[in-house]
C-alpha cells in the first residue's frame, strides 16, 4: 500500500468517527475486519459501527436460544395457539393490526420482538438507571415474557418507524 493510502485510509478512519459523534449514530467497534482486495491486493479496514442498543442492552436473543424456545413453547400453548405446524413446518399465526388479516409465517422469516414494551422505550424509563450492559439490563433482555414473534418484515419497519432514540446511561 501507499504511503498516500496509508495516510488517506488513516484520515477516513478519523473523519468516520467525528462524523459518526456529530450525527449520533453510534459507537465504532474498536475490532476491524480486514479484507484483501482482489485488484490491488491491500489490505483493507472495515470498521463496523455498534449501536446504542447493542452497546446498552446487548444482543437480543435468537429463536433458537433458551428464551427463544421458551417464547415459541409459550405461543404454542395459547389458546387459540399462535405457534401452529403445518406440513412439518413451525408457522406464527399472524394477525395483521392494520387490516386484521390472519396469515401463517414460518418462523425462519419471524423475528423475536418485544411486546408489550420496545426495547428503547424500556431503557428510556428504567433501563438507563442501571447502566450499559448491567445485570438488570441483561436479565430484562433474556426474560421470555418480553418477547412475541412478529414477522421479520412487521418488527423491522416498526423499528425503522420509531422516532425514539436511546438516552444515555445514568
């Protein structure tokens, strides 16, 4: 690489954080990805930026995690089930809140998300008190009755629709 491209790569590096605190959003992770590009044969930084949800409450919890089992075994004993199999194949009964139209998602193309109360609401009103990634925290976040399944499509556009931005810690 270039003594030019070191110091062009090493300036993009610094412009991206200042950047990044001037629009809040987000933290950059202090670990890089490095890849090779094919052409040149550099090596290239990706810097990948984590979120303030991720740095305050940490990941959520995948389906087929202890919480995730818990959540669908739970849908599965409501009456009526909102977890049902159909042709060998694990489906959430989906009641649309727009049309209320009923439809069956597999549950590979369904999210765990949170109900009755969003993620960023719950940190905003309590969460933050306890600080970034705190016992408290944590234990809301692997707390099946925080969860429902919603499909993938629903959840993310809800997320994408919230004007709430997360406060930070106490």
């Amino acid at each position: 690489m270039s003594k030019k491209a070191r110091v062009i790569g090493q300036a993009g590096g610094m412009i991206a954080r200042k950047v990044g605190k001037q629009l809040n959003i987000g933290d950059f992770a202090g670990s890089t990805a490095h890849t090779i590009r094919e052409d040149t044969g550099e090596i290239v930084k990706r810097v990948r930026r984590v979120s303030k949800r991720r740095k305050y409450l940490g990941s959520t919890p995948g389906k087929n995690s202890r919480t995730g089992r818990e959540v669908i075994e739970r849908l599965k004993n409501t009456d009526p089930p909102q977890v049902v199999t159909e042709r060998g194949v694990e489906k959430l009964v989906w009641t649309d809140p727009l049309t209320g139209e009923e439809s069956r998602v597999p549950l590979d193309r369904c999210d765990m998300g949170h109900s009755p109360v969003d993620a960023v609401t719950h940190w905003n009103t309590e969460g933050y008190q306890y600080g970034k990634r705190s016992a408290e925290a944590r234990a809301w976040m692997l707390d099946p009755d925080n969860y429902t399944l919603q499909p993938s499509s629903w959840n993310r556009s809800q997320g994408a629709r919230s004007t709430e931005t997360y406060r930070d810690p106490a």
